[in-house]
C-alpha cells in the first residue's frame, strides 16, 4: 500500500527542482524574447542599441512589456548573453 505515495513525491520533485534552478540566459531569451522580435533586431544595420548602457535599457524596456520583472541579476546575465553573442561591445 505505499506505492502511491511514492508516486507522488516522484511526480513533484522536478518542480521543486526547477524552482532552485539557476538563471538560463539562452533558454530565457529563446522561450520569453523571441514573440515579438527575432534575433534579427540585435544584428540589423539600422540597430538602435548601440553601447552597452543602452542595451541594458532597451532589455530593461521589453522585460517590462512582457510584465516579467527580472531580478538584476538575471537581467544582467541576459544582457551579457546579447553582448556576446550579437552585440558584441568593447567593454
Ligand atoms: C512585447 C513585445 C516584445 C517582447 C516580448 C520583447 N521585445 Fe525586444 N523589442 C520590442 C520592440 C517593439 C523593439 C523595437 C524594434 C524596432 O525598433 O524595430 C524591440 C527591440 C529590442 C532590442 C533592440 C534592438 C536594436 O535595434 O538594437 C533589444 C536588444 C531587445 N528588444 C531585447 C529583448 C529581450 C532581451 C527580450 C526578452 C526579455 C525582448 N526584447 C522581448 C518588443 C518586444
């Protein structure tokens, strides 16, 4: 008679799992960043972000259209991801 109760903490432990999980800038942006605008704006001729600091506003702006609301951090990572892969700014 215990199996179902094994069954269920087996069913719950991936989400208690997922909770602790560290901030993924690829997988964020592939699954929350890619709606409205594909990764063709970062690479465009006529790209507007042009510097870092405003790369770090232009993210900060679309994170709150979405109404996500990132900790710092995780923005930071994201915007370190967009830098390496397309913006690529000097630091
Ligand atoms: C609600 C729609 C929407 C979502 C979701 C969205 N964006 Fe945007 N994003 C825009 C619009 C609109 C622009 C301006 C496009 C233009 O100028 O043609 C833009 C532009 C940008 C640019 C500037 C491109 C350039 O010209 O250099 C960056 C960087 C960017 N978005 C990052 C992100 C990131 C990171 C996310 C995920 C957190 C995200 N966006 C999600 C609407 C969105």
């Amino acid at each position: 008679m215990k199996k179902p109760v094994l069954i269920i903490t087996l069913a719950v432990l991936p989400l208690v799992v997922q909770a602790d999980e560290p901030f993924h800038a690829e997988s964020f942006h592939r699954q929350k960043c890619t709606g409205c605008h594909d990764t063709s704006v970062y690479t465009r001729s006529n790209r507007r972000v042009n510097s870092l600091p405003r790369l770090e506003s232009q993210v900060r702006m679309c994170d709150a259209n979405l109404g996500i609301k990132l900790f710092d951090d995780d923005l930071h990572a994201l915007v370190d991801y967009l830098d390496k892969n397309y913006y690529k700014f000097d630091k």
